[in-house]
C-alpha cells in the first residue's frame, strides 16, 4: 500500500525513481522546475513530442544520471480557467499511472493547479491522494501473472508549501474515501458466483465488525412477514436467498441531529428474468448491485471522516433469474406499502427491489432519503457512461447532492419529475405497471419510486447505471466497478 509523505524542497532537488510536474495548456515549462538546466532538457523533451498541456497528455523524460529523480514525469492540465476537482484526480492519476508502468518504488510530485481552480488546500491534498490510489487500483485477484497486477508506488512525497496539519488531515481523508471507494470496486468487480447475496452479507458482516457498526440482517421469512411481495417476487426465480441488510451507524460523543437513511439496489446477478436480456448486455449484470455496495462502503469510511449524523443502510439483495418459479410478465404485486403492481417487464426488477426497501426505510423515520441504483439504460443514453442522474422530491437535497459531486470529481447532473409522465405508468389491473414506454425511462423509473415515498420526506434518486462500471478506462478508474457515488455520500454526510 502506497504510503505518504510530504516536503517543502524544491522538486528538482528530490532523489526519487521518478518525479511528476503539470502543466497547464499554453503554459511553458512546468511547475516547480527551478534548475535551469533541467527545465531546458524537459522543454526540449516536450518540444520533441508536441506536448501542449492538454489535459490528459503526459511525456516521461529518463535523467540518463544528470539530475536527481531517474525520470521526469509531465502530464497536461488543460485549460487553467477549467481546472477544478475532476481535473486535478486525472492529471494525478495519470502520473501514478505511468509511475506504474515503470515499476516506480518512489514518487515525487508537487500538487496539480496550485493557485488555479476554488480548491481547498486540504482537499488539494485529498484530490491528490485519491488520485493516486483509486488510479493506480486494479482487481487483480483472480490473476496469476506478475506483470498483470497492479504495481503503485510504494511511497509519494508530495511538494507542497501547505500548512502540515492540513495536509495531514486531506491524507487522512483521502485515505479513508480512497479506501472505501477500493471496497465497493472489489464488492462490484467479484464475480456474480461469488458475490451472491449471502456472500454479501458476510462481507457487510467483516465491514461492520470492523468499524463498530450496527447490523441486522434480514431473511426470506422477515421479507414475507413484512409483505414485501415485489422484493420477494424479484427473487422467486433463484436458488439463492434473498437479504436485506440493516446497517446503523452513530457518530461518537453525543446524539446525532439527523438521521438519513441510503437504500441501495443490489441485484448481484441480472438476467433479465423471463424478459430475458440478449447477448452482450447480460455479461457485465454482475454489476447491478453497485448501489448496495456503494451504500455499505460509504458507511465504513463515515467513522474516519468524522460524520455527525446518524446514518442507516439498507442493502437489497437477490438475483433476477429464469426458472420455473419465476415472477411472469401479467403478475400483479401487492408491495410492502399496499400499493399493487403489474409486471410488464421483468427486466425492470431493480424497482421493485427498491420500493420494498425504501417502504422499509421510512419505517425508521429518517430525515432524508437518497438511494442508488444502476437503474436505467435510459439514464445513460441521457447523460452517457461518465455521468450520473439525480432526481427527487426534494430540490435542495438533488442540488446539494450534484453540487458535492462535482466538489470531489464525480459528475451529477439533476433530472426532472414530470408528474405528467406518471400517465406512462397506468394500469387496467393494478395501481401502476412497473415500466412504460421507451422514451424518458429514467424519468418514469424515478416516478415509479417517488410513489412509494412519503412526500413529506426529503428524497433523492442517484442513477448510477452509466459510470458505476466501466467498459473502457479512465484515468480514475480501469475497466470493472467504479465505486461510482461513495466519494459524493461520504463528503455529503460528512459535511451534514
């Protein structure tokens, strides 16, 4: 595990295996260079491979002995008035990145954007730390070659003028988000023969252990005498159980003021169920429990960043499978609530997992609500692989939710509830059918839940279903699990 420390030196003055400088675009030599010498061998070097600091672009310059560190590491910032949180994880994950690939055992960096961007000192240095860990991550359990394994640097020294107790403090928390993140990627990247619903609630089980929280684990027969019919119908066609996981935590040293409860979807295994899904969009379903994992990973980290609220989980879990017993096309659910539904489509079983749970959720009185979910294909047709959807009852709780977000390099966008289109959702045989036509499913997915919700209570939907796992790589995150929305929760609550 990479360790970090920190120095007020001059980055040129660093022994180290490698060293990483930015530069924004248009900008002439990097930052922190003060020996001329090396500043001209690095602008010649950059000259040589037509490197104009666009972000994302990066040059490794070997010292051949002459100075220092054995290799310079120059990654492209973009455009200074662009330059925000999202920016300065990439420019870092890159560097450690590419540190990697040349097996690095120390790197030196100074902090990306220094001056640009309304960043805090302190969470400079979380950005930075972030940057590192969650770049350099990769699920590498089930590989036996060396060379396939992930190799970050065993130690980062940061080049910084920021006051020592910030810095300590922006590594502690980047420790603890990065950590949590890691979590959820591992819980989302297993595979769905081992990430089963049982093997969920032992490893909810390990965490809480572990960090001092409070859990309840609810079976089969708790769910029926609950009556949570389309939960249990979701699961009807799999040999394995379904669960509900309670997770509690309380802050130390006094009564919380609030209590917000998370509800996660955690399908650990989507075919599709009789609506089956085609070949190529059922590889990757071992991913649709990501909002379950994203809900028990934010709740490990809140006793490090010190959360001041009360904070209950819900983890809903089951498989949608085929099989004789199977819920059909035609069936009608009475929900926990009381409300019924009519199936149209067995393939929108994430909805019915989570009405049960959230039904469940309000029995705890919260104070606010936010759930997550890969919910929609619609959702990333709307707003692509990267981004996610938030939409709710509660305006200010959506735009806090977006706003902290993009305070930590994730992309949130809000979406409307259009009352109208809950017209979609009609029935001749029930209270509402569980999916409508093609156009606004994201809309209509997060109508269909704000009915099961008390209007009386703050609300808000993350659609997670575009960047919780990714097909191609980024310099955040390689392919596999994300741990999309676990940054966002855990500053959210933390800041509450």
């Amino acid at each position: 595990m990479t360790s970090f420390g920190t120095t007020k030196r001059d980055l040129d003055q660093i022994s180290a295996d490698a060293a990483a400088v930015f530069m924004f675009h248009g900008q002439k030599t990097p930052a922190g260079i003060t020996n001329k010498k090396l500043r001209d061998s690095l602008s010649a070097a950059l000259a040589d491979e037509r490197f104009e600091g666009k972000g994302g672009q990066a040059v490794v310059m070997n010292s051949n002995g002459q100075f220092p560190a054995r290799r310079y590491i120059v990654v492209g910032l973009g455009k200074k008035e662009k330059f925000g949180p999202a920016m300065l994880r990439d420019a870092v994950a890159i560097a450690a990145r590419k540190a990697e690939v040349a097996r690095v055992g120390h790197l030196a960096m100074t902090i990306p954007g220094e001056g640009a961007g309304a960043i805090s000192p302190r969470d400079r240095v979380v950005g930075l730390v972030e940057g590192v860990r969650l770049g350099t991550y990769k699920f590498d359990r089930y590989l036996n070659e060396d060379s396939k394994k992930s190799h970050p640097a065993e130690e980062v020294t940061i080049v910084t003028d920021i006051a020592p107790s910030e810095v300590k403090e922006g590594i502690r928390v980047g420790d603890a988000t990065s950590a949590a993140t890691i979590l959820a990627r591992d819980l989302v990247t297993e595979p769905a023969g081992v990430m089963t619903p049982t093997e969920m609630a032992k490893r909810a089980s390990a965490v809480a252990r572990a960090k001092g929280i409070t859990i309840k684990i609810l079976e089969k027969k708790d769910l029926e005498k609950l009556g949570m019919g389309a939960f249990l119908a979701v699961n009807a066609g799999s040999s394995e159980p379904p669960k509900l996981i309670h997770l509690v935590y309380r802050p130390k040293g006094g009564k919380a003021k609030k209590r917000i409860a998370l509800v996660g979807k955690g399908i650990t295994f989507d075919s599709g169920g009789l609506n089956l899904k085609p070949t190529g969009f059922m590889e990757t379903m071992k991913c649709d429990m990501s909002g379950a994992a994203a809900v028990l990973a934010a709740i490990s980290a809140l006793a490090e960043v010190d959360a001041k609220v009360e904070v209950h989980g819900f983890m809903a879990m089951t498989e949608n499978m085929i099989g004789g017993r199977a819920y059909k096309p035609g069936d009608v659910l009475k929900t926990m609530r009381g409300k019924t539904v009519e199936v149209t489509n067995t393939d929108a079983e994430g909805r019915l997992v989570l009405i049960d749970a959230l039904a469940y959720a309000q029995t705890h009185k919260p104070d606010a609500i936010i759930d997550l979910a890969t919910l929609t294909g619609a959702c990333v047709v709307a707003l692509g692989p990267l981004a996610s959807g938030v939409m709710g009852n509660d305006m200010k709780l959506v735009e806090a939710i977006c706003d902290t977000g993009a305070e930590v390099g994730e992309k949130m966008w809000p979406l409307p509830l259009y009352e109208e289109y809950l017209e979609i959702m009609a029935s001749d045989v029930a209270d509402l059918r569980n999916s409508g036509e093609r156009w606004g499913g994201a809309l209509t997915a997060g109508l269909f839940l704000q009915e099961f919700v008390d209007e009386k209570t703050p609300w808000a939907h993350m659609d997670i279903a575009g960047p919780a796992f990714q097909e191609r790589e980024t310099p955040m995150a390689r392919k596999g699990g994300t741990g999309a929305g676990v940054r966002t929760l855990v500053r959210y609550l933390a800041s509450l």
